[in-house]
C-alpha cells in the first residue's frame, strides 16, 4: 500500500506539473492589449489619445481661464468685506468723535460738568448731577452704537465723576492699547470693555474737556458691547478670515478672539500691500483708513483655493472617467480587430500548404476588402507560378535576344558622323550643322569632358544647345546670355545650366514671342548666382511640385530626358543642399530660376559619385 501511494503522489505531481505548464503557456500565448510593438498596443494608445486630448485640453485652458476668474471673483469678494468692515470701523471711530465732541468741547453737557467742577456747593452739585446723569442717559438713548460713557479726572480723589454704567474696579486707560489720535481724541482698542458686568471687545475714545481747573477732566467713551464683533464678522466673507489692526505707530493687534494664525508682531504693512500678498501661508488683504490705521485680514490659503480645487477634482474625476471609457472602447475595438487579424493570418498560413483553396471572409467590409485582394494575388501567385515554369524554358531564347540588343555606345556617334559625311557630299549645309551641333552637343553631355568642369566650358556646350533650339524654333525664341568674366574659370558640375535653360523652352514659351535671359554673377561671401529667366505665361503652384518632381516621385523630363530633379541631385551631391535651386513663378508672370553656389567645390565631393 505504501509503495502504490507514492506512485499515485508522483503521477500527481507530474499532472499538476503539467497543467502549471499548459496554463504559463496559454498565458504567455494570450494577446496582450499593451504588448510593445503590436497593433493592440498602437490602437490604445491612439484611442486614449483621441478620447483624452480633448477634455485635458479643455480642462488646461478651462484651468487657466477659471482659475484667473475665480481668484478675481474671490479676491473681489474680499476687497469688498473688508471695505464694508472698514468703513464700519470708520464709522464707529466717526461716531465715537462725535459724541464726544458733545459730551467734551460744546454743549450744554459740558457746561454743566465744566460748572460742576468749579463750584464748591454740595446742594448746587447734587441738582447738577442729576441734569448731568440724564444727559448721559438721553444722548446713550439716542446713541444705540454707544456704550459706557464715564467723566474721568484723574486728579480728584474719587476719579470717576459721572458713568451711566457701573465701572470695573481697576478703571484706567494707561493699560489699554493705543490705536490712533484722531481729531483730538485718543483711540483704544480692540480692548475689552471696563464695563463691570460685561467681558465684550470693544473700542474707546477719550478726549479732554475744556475747563478753567487746573485739575483735567475726560470724557471716556466706548463703542455698543456687540457692535465690534458686527463689524469684525467673518460672516461678510463666506469663509474663514482672521483680522489684524495696525495702530498709527505700525503696531499689528489680533483683532479676533482665539488662537492668531501668526505673531501679530510678524506682520507688517508692506505685506499685504506687495505682488505675491502671502504670508506663511496665508494671503494678506490690506484697507489704509484716512484716519490714521490699517485693516489687514488674512485668508488661509487651503480655504481661499477652497472652491478652485472643488473644481479642479470634477475635472479629475472627468479626466478618469475619460479615461476608463477610452480603455473600455479600445478593448472592444481591439477584440473585433484582433479576431478578423487571426482571421487574415490563417488564411496566409494556410496558403503555404494549399494555394488553390478560396478564402473565407471576416463579415467586416475593411477586412473582407484586404481578403479579397489577398484572394486576388493567391490567384496571380498561381498564375505568376505557372508563368515562371514557362519562361524557365525559354530562358536560352531570351538570354540570346538580350545578348542581340546590346549596341555599342558609339553606334550612335557612327552613324551620326555617317549622316554627317552624306549630307557634306550633298551639300546640305544645314544638316551638317545640325548634325554636327547634335554630335558636340552629345559628346559633351554623355561625359567626355570629366564630371567638373569651369563655367567657360559650360557656358559654350550651352551656346552650342541653344543654337540646335533656335534653328529649331525657327526665331520664336530670343536668348541672351550675360556672363560675368570673373567666374569663367569657376568649377561647376557639367551639364548643370542646360536643364536650367530647357526648363525655360518648354515650360516658359510664349506666344508671342519668347525671351530667355541666362545670368552669371559673382556675389560676395565668394558665391556665384545663376538665374536663368522667361517671359513665359508662368506656372502655379502644383505645376511647380510635378516640376521638381515632388508628385509621384517621377520626375518631369525635359527635352533631352532630364528635368530639374537632376539639377537638385547634382547640387546635393556637389554642394550638400538641393535646395539650393529655387523658383519663382506665378501664372502670367513668367519664371524665375535661380541657383546661388560657393565659388568653389570641396575637395571631398570632387569625385563623388
């Protein structure tokens, strides 16, 4: 039993064994969406690129666009509360002046104190401390944004003559924090109230009354217990914002209760007031009152980006979803290629063991339309097969024709030169000088002379072409011919002017009759310039592309066979650029063209073939 048991473990061992390698191997066989080099890979990669371009594309320009909006829209926002918390703070400073005004400089009030302190009676000072004390409560009454109001004279032995609120023992403004003078008055504040029963920020005022006394009386005033945090409210924002102050001696105070987001004593005014406004990662948003002090309010910089990165995640989230739909698409897309490639690839395989057999089609028009084709060239495979098998048997026969149609160059030359003899033996001049210009023409274009040659010999085998064309023309056709002698002996490739000048026969004649100007010259930084113009009826655009050749590759000939792709290969081949020919044309304008060269060929390219 126990031996029987270990044959079974290693039989199964050896099956697991092998289905581990049957199953790696379907996997490594498996086509895989992101192999590198594969059409799968190609077509996802262009799928996502179609579906993403647009959106990242709106979403980099709806970035910029909104983003500069946005900031403005919030940074408006936030000019305007703290312009309106401002002008509030001006208002309640404003306030504060004039009440005590009233209550210090005129008034009946301040003649009643003014009188209360010179008299000496008792009787006369109690009926004046009731007028006075009702004083206080009327002008309070009609001054809702005001709140404790005290006669202060530091120098009585009780210094708080009059209040209508009770005062907290340890009255007194040396502990208070200065903010401004304005208008005579001195400004506390943002301090808490001396108000006994309260614990309420609030602003105070204190201003000197005019007496006859040495000793000096105050009129000590502070604003509504509740009216400075109406004011100071981040409310006004919609968002978070802590307030500092900065007194007349450039002293910062945190306005607001709680914990400062920096030392007040870090901040200065030429903070909120520069380019970047940020500070410790806070922007800083600045108001200069005409009184005297400054509001600086600061926004914590993850809550005024608050709204533009709620933005920016909703395009995030377009972004993946963009993203995914794109991936989605390019598998569907990639299983209906995917199955009518292996399709395709069968039917190749399937060809090298039965070419006779017909194809089967995908149902897919692209695919079905490659099939057929490849039904078609299956078909001329076979053909061509059959045909190979034929010519193999008369391969001797041909072998023999070719052998037969190889002439001699210099049969041509041959009979030439024997028209040439026949036509001087019968006194046909005319023949004789066409044939012999023919004959001059030929032996210097088929290459006697060498590959380079000195523009003095091109200039006369050109003289010598263009006498052929003009007997040709019979006088349609008027050249002129202006060399500068100073580059007769200037190397050029040979037979670089005559494509110029045939060019210029044959697509610039015209109707009337033609002119053609060929002009040499030497130019500085040691070039040459060779124009050759017409007064043709010129040419557009696509007729200059078919002219170099730029169509279907082929280029155009002229009238002994070479166009101006020839020239353009031999100035690449000589000089390193093609592009050194231009033209320049335009329908009833005539041609223009034109090849500007150094005056000398490097040593290199001499004898480049």
């Amino acid at each position: 039993m126990g031996f029987t048991g270990k044959i079974n473990d290693v039989s199964d061992f050896r099956r697991k064994g092998h289905d581990r390698l049957y199953m790696l191997r379907f996997f490594r066989q498996m086509p895989h969406p992101f192999k590198t080099g594969t059409l799968r890979r190609t077509l996802v990669f262009y799928l996502l690129i179609a579906c993403l371009f647009p959106p990242v594309l709106f979403s980099v320009y709806t970035y910029s666009s909104l983003h500069s909006i946005l900031s403005n829209k919030i940074r408006t926002g936030i000019y305007a509360s703290l312009k309106q918390e401002a002008t509030g703070l001006e208002n309640l400073l404003s306030n504060l002046d004039f009440v005590s005004k009233q209550f210090a400089l005129d008034g009946l009030t301040a003649e009643k104190v003014s009188e209360y302190l010179n008299t000496e009676s008792v009787t006369e000072k109690a009926e004046m401390m009731k007028d006075i004390e009702a004083s206080l409560n009327i002008v309070n009454f009609t001054n809702p944004n005001l709140g404790l109001t005290v006669y202060y004279s530091p120098g009585q032995q009780n210094p708080i003559l009059f209040t209508n609120l009770a005062v907290s023992g340890a009255f007194g403004v040396d502990h208070l924090p200065a903010f401004v003078r304005y208008n005579g008055a001195d400004y506390f504040g943002p301090h808490r109230t001396q108000y006994k029963n309260s614990t309420n920020i609030v602003f105070s005022s204190m201003r000197e009354l005019k007496t006859d006394r040495v000793d000096s009386a105050y009129i000590y005033l502070e604003s509504n217990y509740n009216l400075f945090r109406k004011i100071m409210n981040s409310e006004w924002y919609g968002m978070k914002v802590s307030h500092y102050l900065i007194n007349e001696q450039g002293q910062a105070i945190f306005a607001d209760t709680g914990i400062p987001p920096f030392d007040p004593r870090q901040l200065r005014w030429e903070m909120a007031v520069s380019e970047s406004k940020l500070f410790k990662s806070h922007y800083l948003f600045g108001y200069e009152s005409a009184q005297g002090w400054k509001l600086v309010t600061a926004v914590d910089q993850s809550i005024f980006n608050h709204e533009i990165n709620a933005w920016f995640q909703r395009i995030g989230l377009l972004f993946v979803g963009s993203s995914a739909l794109a991936i989605f698409i390019a598998m569907l897309i990639w299983r209906k290629v995917y199955g009518s490639l292996r399709k395709v690839n069968k039917e190749i395989v399937k060809m090298t063991g039965d070419r006779e057999a017909p194809v089967s089609y995908t149902q897919i028009e692209e695919f079905d339309q490659l099939l057929g084709n490849f039904q078609v060239m299956k078909t001329t495979v076979n053909e061509l097969i059959h045909e190979v098998g034929r010519n193999e048997r008369m391969k001797s026969q041909l072998e023999t024709e070719k052998l037969l149609s190889q002439i001699n160059p210099h049969f041509l030359h041959n009979t030439l030169n024997t028209v040439q003899w026949l036509a001087r033996s019968n006194g046909q001049e005319d023949i004789d000088r066409i044939v012999t210009l023919l004959v001059q023409v030929l032996h210097y274009n088929m290459g006697k002379p060498g590959l380079i040659v000195t523009v003095r010999d091109e200039i006369e085998a050109l003289q010598k072409y263009i006498e052929l064309q003009s007997i040709r023309y019979e006088g349609e056709l008027d050249f002129r011919i202006d060399v500068d002698p100073r580059t007769n002996h200037i190397p050029i490739p040979r037979f670089l002017l005559q494509p110029l000048v045939e060019n210029a026969i044959y697509h610039g004649k015209n109707e009337d009759h033609g002119v053609i100007r060929i002009t040499i010259r030497q130019t500085e930084q040691a070039k040459m310039r060779v124009e050759v113009v017409d007064n043709g009826p010129g040419m557009d655009e696509s007729t200059l592309a078919r002219l170099l050749g730029a169509g279907d590759g082929t280029p155009v000939l002229g009238g002994m066979g070479i166009g101006l792709n020839y020239v353009r290969r031999l100035l690449d081949r000589y000089y390193g650029n093609g592009d050194l020919l231009r033209i320049s044309s335009a329908p009833g304008q005539g041609t223009v063209l034109s090849v500007e060269i150094p005056a000398a060929i490097e040593d290199g390219r001499m004898g480049y073939h």
